[in-house]
C-alpha cells in the first residue's frame, strides 16, 4: 500500500490539529520507516505540515515524542503514567488563592477515589468513569456536592475531562503535575507500589478513602484519613496530638502511643459499614427508578415520531405545508393522542416545521391547533 493511500486520509482527518499534532498522528499511523513519512510530508502534505516537517529541529524533537508514546502505550506506561500524577495530585502541596484548606482537602479525596478506582480496574484504563450519584453514594455526600467536588478537582489542576456520556457519566484522566513541581521521593515511592501492586500502608491507606469508615462514621472523615496519610509519610510527628488521623485510628489499633495500620481495622466501624450499605441501597434503587423513567420516556417519544412519520406522513411536500397542516389537524382532532404523548408531538411539530419550513412555522401550527391539541398543552401553543 502507497504512502499517499495511508497518509491521506490521516491529513483529511486531522484538518483541525495543530501541524505538529498532524504531523504525530501520521508517524503513529505508519511508524517503521519515519523518513519516508518526512519525505511523503514535504512533497504531498499540507503546506504548514510541509514546513514543520522540513525543520531539521521540529522534525526530531516530533519523531521522539512520537517513539516515546510509542513506547508507554506499549508498555502499560499509560497506566503507570496515571499512577505517577494521581500520587502526586494526592500529596503534593497545593498553592494560591483558591487552593483553600477546606478545597484542597476535597480535592484530594477525589483524587484519592479516582486513584483507587483506576488501580482496581482489571481492564487497565488510565482514566476514571465518575457518575455524580456513585460519588454522592460512596463519599457520602449530596448529589449537589458531589459534583461540586468534581468541579473543585478540575478547577484545582487534579482532573480533566475526557468525554462526558448521555447518561451523565463523565471519564476524566488526571492532569499533568503543576509546571516546574518536581514528585517527592514519597510520591514516587507511592506511585511504584501500585505500579507493582504490592500496597504498602501508605498506599493501602490512600486507597481506602472510598472506605465507609471515612465518609460515614461521626468521629473519623476525610480529615482524618488526610492525617494518617501524612503520618505515613513522615510529615506529621508521631507524638503530635490533636485530632489527627493518627489518634483516630489510635484507639481502633489498641496503640495510642504510635500508629499500626492494617486496613481492616476500618472494617470495625460497622456502624458506618451499614450507613455506607444503606446509601447504596438507595443509590441503586433511585438508579433503577432512573432507568424505568428513561425507558417510559423514549416509548413515549418513539410513539410521537410514529404519530408524526406514519399517521401525520411527515415530511410536508415543498409548497402544501398548508394542506399537510389541514390534514394533520383533522386527524389529531378525529384520533387525539395520550396527553403525555401529545406533549412531545406538539415539540416535534415545531422543530421540524421549523427547520423544514422557516418563517411559516408558526402559522402552520395554528392551523394544527385542534380544540383537542389546546387542552393537553395548552402553555405549549401560548408561548409559541
């Protein structure tokens, strides 16, 4: 296969990219033999892509960016990558106005749940699939609050956005760490333990924000998880007193004066275990309650396209909009449809009249307007 068979369409694709980004994609397409690719660039190519390609300098510093993409992709470095950001975006220090304790503290919850969630996925994603209702479920949180924490993450440089689906669920990867900050040993140490998957009790205790113990138990909370995690990592003296995560837990491993993690001392707080069971209980109930709505909703839909399509033969031919407005009316009003079903019938009328017809819309629609049609929406066709 040609050069031009395979590039081609790569440069028709990436129309909207940069040059430089046009140019990664083509060495990703066809890798082995880079200086044909240069070559096939500066011959056939874009005229801004040709001269990045013929710069000696932009050229190598591209090929190696290409190679080391190349490189992690291959290697599971994608993973590792997200395990290196996600550990630091969890310990590092966080600065500026907006970085506020209460904000910071937030944010590093949802960077410890996204870390954990990505380390426990068999299917080796980089990214975290978050739903709203699943962090309100979890953290123990509003469903308002939840999505607060989201935006509080991406605002403060932890996330961002990948794609968002219909349903609402959100995928984000972490984001690069703060320009010139360079990892501690600690967080590189952290990022290695789950990079191997032999959990240390630092990283076993970051891990396990997602516990019930710190989202549904009156004397622990998030706090008190970020104080363990620091005293773990050396930064908060063992004899410090005060409420700190350290003397939290404390009492729960029967060493007041040190501290001897093993994960399953969180376990003893059953209280919050059946706090935590009891919200995802719900969780799943107001889940399926979702679905059945979302469900009754396209049937309902579905029915006023058919109404529409069939019954009404939409689309009107070009010049009887208003015969075919006529005869629409005197069929709903001989075969008026469900009141619910009407609704969407009467928004269907008007986007597709609309855009089909524009600037005879609305008199194609009075005439639509049965006696029948005005007493199901009637708020409808007044604020036409």
């Amino acid at each position: 296969m040609s050069l031009s068979a395979v590039l081609g369409p790569v440069m028709k694709r990436s129309r909207r990219l940069t040059p430089s980004q046009r140019i990664l994609a083509a060495l990703a397409k066809h890798p082995v033999d880079a200086h044909h690719v240069r070559a096939w660039l500066i011959k056939h190519g874009p005229a801004d892509v040709a001269a990045v390609a013929a710069d000696d300098y932009s050229w190598r510093a591209l090929r190696a960016d290409a190679a080391r993409h190349r490189a992690e992709s291959s290697s599971g470095g994608a993973l590792r990558r997200a395990f290196q950001r996600g550990a630091t975006h969890v310990l590092r220090p966080y600065v500026g106005e907006r970085a506020t304790p209460a904000r910071v503290l937030k944010a590093r919850t949802i960077a410890a749940l996204a870390l954990h969630d990505i380390a426990t996925d068999e299917r080796g994603y980089d990214s975290w699939l978050a739903t709203r209702d699943d962090i309100a479920a979890t953290l123990g949180v509003s469903k308002p609050a939840a999505a607060s924490m989201l935006r509080n993450a991406v605002d403060l440089g932890v996330l961002t956005e990948r794609v968002r689906a219909s349903n609402g669920a959100r995928r984000f990867g972490f984001a690069a760490k703060p320009r010139g900050y360079e990892p501690t040993a600690v967080e590189k140490s952290l990022s290695a333990s789950l990079d191997t998957r032999d959990l240390d009790a630092l990283a076993s205790i970051a891990l396990s924000i997602g516990h019930p113990a710190w989202n549904y138990d009156v004397e622990l909370g998030w706090a008190s998880w970020w104080g363990a995690v620091r005293y773990l990592t050396g930064t908060v003296p063992r004899g410090r007193a005060g409420k700190s995560g350290v003397h939290a837990l404390a009492s729960l491993t029967g060493d007041p004066s040190g501290f001897d993690w093993e994960a399953s001392v969180l376990d003893q707080r059953r209280d919050a275990v059946a706090r935590a069971a009891e919200a995802r209980v719900v969780r799943a109930r107001e889940a399926a309650e979702r679905t059945a709505e979302v469900a009754e909703y396209k049937a309902r839909e579905a029915e006023a396209k058919s109404i529409l399509l069939d019954d009404l033969k939409w689309p009107a031919p070009p010049g009887g909009l208003r015969l075919w407005s006529e005869a629409a009316r005197l069929h709903l009003a001989e075969h008026p449809p469900r009141p619910e079903v009407g609704a969407l019938l009467w928004k269907l009328l008007k986007r597709r009249i609309s855009l089909r017809f524009p600037g005879h819309a609305e008199e194609a629609l009075r005439i639509i307007a049965t006696p029948v049609t005005e007493r199901q929406y009637p708020d409808d066709i007044r604020n036409f």
